[in-house]
C-alpha cells in the first residue's frame, strides 16, 4: 500500500463564462506529454458569474457538455482540479 494514496492529476478542466476546457497530461518514465487538450462552447445563459446567485442555470445541460467533452468516455472518478475564469 501507498503511503499517499493520491495520484498526481493527469485531467483538469477550465470552466469559463462561455467556454469549457479540457486538458489531459500522460506522465511516463520521461516527461509529461499532452495526451488531448479540447475545448467547448456553451450555450448561451448556462452559466452566470454572480458572488450572491446561482452559477449553473441548468445542471443537467453543464453535465452533459462535461460528457460530451469527455467523448463520452463516462464518469471521472479520481479528483480533477478546475480553473474558473
């Protein structure tokens, strides 16, 4: 057993006002290489910068454009670190 059962992330994901990202890293005996790197756009009004308010107008539509950036490869089960922007 591992002293730290936690990997170095290979996926991240950027979520902007009208775009999301996806970037995937392959970390071999050499260094890191860019496995895929893609990116999406939202539809108008899914997500709304506020402080105060809710952010993601419809849930179900943002996982869906998760999905669908992710080739529909299913879920993510390991931690992913997020940009917001």
């Amino acid at each position: 057993m591992r002293p730290f059962p936690f990997k170095r992330p290979s996926l991240g994901f950027s979520i902007g006002a009208d775009k999301l990202g996806l970037v995937e890293v392959h970390r071999g005996w050499s260094e890191p290489s860019l496995r895929r790197c893609a990116e999406r756009e939202l539809p108008a009004g899914l997500l709304k910068l506020s402080a105060s308010e809710s952010n993601v107008m419809d849930v179900s539509a943002l996982a869906k454009e998760f999905s669908a950036l992710l080739d529909g490869q299913g879920k993510v089960t390991r931690p992913v670190p997020i940009s917001l922007s």
